[in-house]
C-alpha cells in the first residue's frame, strides 16, 4: 500500500498517519513523492476499511491499495530521469547509449574470458552472461551457477567490463549481488514479488525485463516493487514478446520503447537477441532500438555461436560485434546521443 501526503502536510499530520499504522500493527518506509511530498511505502496488506480510514486522516492526498496504474516508477511521481551511475564513469540513462553484450550463458573459462577480451575490445560498456539460467526445458544447459559467477568476477577484473548477471532464486541472490554490477530479472520472473523484493534490497541496480507475455504497464509494476524496496536504479528492457507469427522467436516491440520513455523516468534498454531468435536480424534491430530512444542495446555474443549451449542461433559471432557497434555508434550520433565511453581496463 501507498500513501501519499499533500504538499505542506505538517510533522503532525505525518506523526498522526505512523500513529495510525502502528495501531494498525503494520509498518512503513517514509520516501519523498511528487513534488516533494511525504509519502509512506506500508508493508504488507491492510484490510479495505483500514484503508479507507487512512484516507480520512488530515494531510492525507491518496491511498492506492491495488489498481493497474504504477506509481514510483512514473513520470508524474519522479519528473526527473533516473541516471545510474557505475565506478567506471559509465552512465545508463544518462544521455549516452550503452552497449551490453555476451554469452547467453557462462559456459566455461576459454569461452567466457575470449568473449570479454573481445566484448571489451569492440567498445561494449558492460559483459552479460547467465550463470544461473531460465531454462524453458529442464532437459537444456542450466548454467554453471556459482562456478559461473566465478568467471564472471575474473572476466570482471581482467578487462575492466561491468557486469551483468541473472539472479533466478532467492537463495542465490546474495551470491549473484557480489559479482554483479547490475542484476537481471529475467522475462520469466519479471512477475515474480518475492524475487523482485529480494534483489531490490541489495542495492544493485536492476535490470527489469518485460515478460514474454506482459503489458507495459504490469512492467511498471514490477519496476514499483523494486522501487519500493527503496532501491531508485531500475532499467527497463523491452526484450519481445509473444506473437502469431514464428518467423521470428519474439516480436521486439519498438514502440514499448518510446512508450515507456514517456510513461516513466527509468532508464530503457532493448534485447534484439531475444526480441528476434535469430543472429540475422539483430544488427538491424540494434540500431532500431536505438533510433526510437533507447539508452542502451544489450546482445547475445559467443566465439562459435554454432557451438553455444544456449541461444546459439541468435548469438553474433564475437568478430561481428565491432562492425554492429560502429553501426549503432553511427545511429546514436544521428540521433544526437554517442556510444558511452569506459576508462580503460584495470588489470
Ligand atoms: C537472457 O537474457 O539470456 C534471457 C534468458 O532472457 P529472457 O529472460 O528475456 O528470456
Ligand atoms: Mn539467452
């Protein structure tokens, strides 16, 4: 539950609705809503009464208990756009695009750090790749779990590249937190509250991707879940959904991405590699994605996609990437933005 204050509301008023809680035997986290008003994130659920008695308290403005509209993750409550901001000096939201790409999955030492050498080499900003992986099949590849994270941290150190990485299961969440830069959601839990919650409370910004079969807006409700955790750094990622038509694996759907630019103040990012299923068609939505406003592409890569244990028929062979980013450099610069810039390695 959300309560928002008026503006002008008095320490007094404030008091009276955590007085109110507390009776109530529930708790809340006090944040800052639109134009600077007081608002309370309730934990927990309270009864329709008790919430229509919220209401009535002095200085409140709105109480929301459910409905299809986001909140936190809206332009109207945050007008200012959400910039996310890495050790590196690279920004996602900031005005430059961002380039993420690697492996579909960790498969192994030669493959991830060749992939990084070479990810790091075309000019990309952060390395991707699923240790712990979603799998459709139970009978598929499920990634090498926390020995994958492992190469993700060695990758991390030897070429300087941000990482990302998906978190699958509560349990694991504290693991995946201490390599990643940036910890996925994947499209088969972006509805996923317990696991959403979990990742939000470490503090790592999160990279939401919209499920296969999820509206716009239930992608902003999950964003709100993170957002209320109290955790501001939440990337959204329009990744495809499902269509009619199996010519390709997903439909990337481009408009979701100006779309949820004018809907909300996070940070938007495209997947072509899912949105499409196919290597082919991935240069050309790249760049797509990027001329309808995207702050950042991420792509599936691997030396011998032929090869790969996951998404091999989507991947981009390592050798394309430096051409398919010169290109979506080429894009952004027509579009008054430019490919982000990383201090050089560490090690
Ligand atoms: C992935 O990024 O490899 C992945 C599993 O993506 P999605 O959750 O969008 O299917
Ligand atoms: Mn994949």
């Amino acid at each position: 539950m959300l309560i928002v204050m008026r503006a002008g509301t008095t320490p007094a008023e404030l008091q009276r609705v955590r007085d109110a809680l507390a009776e109530l035997g529930t708790t809340a986290r006090e944040i800052i809503g639109p134009q600077a008003r007081p608002a309370f994130v309730v934990d927990g659920s309270l009864a329709p009464t008790d919430g229509a008695r919220l209401t009535t308290l002095p200085g409140v403005d709105e109480v929301v208990w459910g409905g299809p509209a986001h909140h936190l993750a809206s332009r109207s409550w945050h007008p200012d756009r959400t910039r996310i901001r890495f050790h590196s000096g690279v920004e996602i939201g900031g005005g430059d695009v961002v380039a993420i790409a690697g492996p579909c999955a960790v498969e192994g030492e030669r493959q991830l750090l060749d992939t990084a050498i070479g990810v790091a080499e075309a000019g990309a900003q952060f390395l991707r790749g699923g240790a712990f992986k979603p799998r459709t099949s139970p009978w598929s590849f499920q990634g090498l779990g926390t020995a994958g994270l492992a190469l993700l941290a060695r990758a991390r150190h030897e070429t300087g590249l941000l990482i990302i990485t998906e978190a699958l299961d509560p349990g694991h969440v504290d693991a995946v937190a201490e390599v990643a830069d940036v910890i996925q959601i994947g499209s088969r839990n972006m509805g996923n509250p317990p696991l959403l919650r979990q990742v939000a409370r470490t503090g790592r910004p999160v990279l939401l991707k919209r499920g296969m079969a999820a509206t716009v807006q239930e992608l902003l409700l999950a964003a709100d879940y993170v957002l209320a955790e109290g955790n501001p750094n939440v990337i959204l990622c329009e990744r495809g959904i499902r269509g009619f038509d199996g010519s390709t694996r997903n439909v990337l759907d481009l408009a979701a991405i100006p779309l949820l630019l004018q809907l909300s103040h996070l940070p938007v990012i495209a997947d072509p590699s899912h949105g499409t299923g196919r290597r082919s068609l991935v240069p050309a939505m790249a760049k797509a994605a990027i001329a309808a406003g995207a702050d950042g592409v991420m792509m599936e890569v691997h030396p011998e996609p032929e090869l790969a244990r996951s998404d091999g028929e989507q991947s981009l062979a390592l050798s394309e990437l430096p051409g398919v980013l010169r290109d979506v450099a080429a894009i952004a610069g027509a579009v008054g933005r430019q490919l982000a810039v990383r201090r050089p390695a560490r090690a």
